[in-house]
C-alpha cells in the first residue's frame, strides 16, 4: 500500500501534476483540470476545448 499521491496531467503540458498541491485548476463541462503553473492555466482558460480534447482521463 503506497503513499503516494495520485498524479493528473497538467493538459497544457504533460507534466504530472498533484491535485492537492497543483498551481490552479479550472472546471470545464463538470470536469476539473489541474496545472502545474499559473501559465498552463491561463492557456487553458483562453481555449479550453482545445487542450480538454486531448486530455487524458
């Protein structure tokens, strides 16, 4: 049993990313995205159906 924490991929740029200590998120049609910069997420916010396409669940 590990104590690791479960990673998200920040959809901007691949990185691995923790939600509990992720730079911002953002909701997007009822789901929740993770960014290890405040950078990623301003991508994200300006076009959010380009890069929730790609995202991997």
């Amino acid at each position: 049993m590990s104590n690791a924490p479960e990673l998200v991929t920040d959809p901007v740029c691949g990185m691995a990313v923790d939600p509990t200590t992720a730079a911002a998120s953002a909701e997007y049609e009822g789901r929740t995205y993770y960014f290890c910069s405040q950078t990623c997420a301003t991508s994200f916010k300006a076009t959010p159906a380009r890069y929730a396409a790609g995202a991997a669940t």
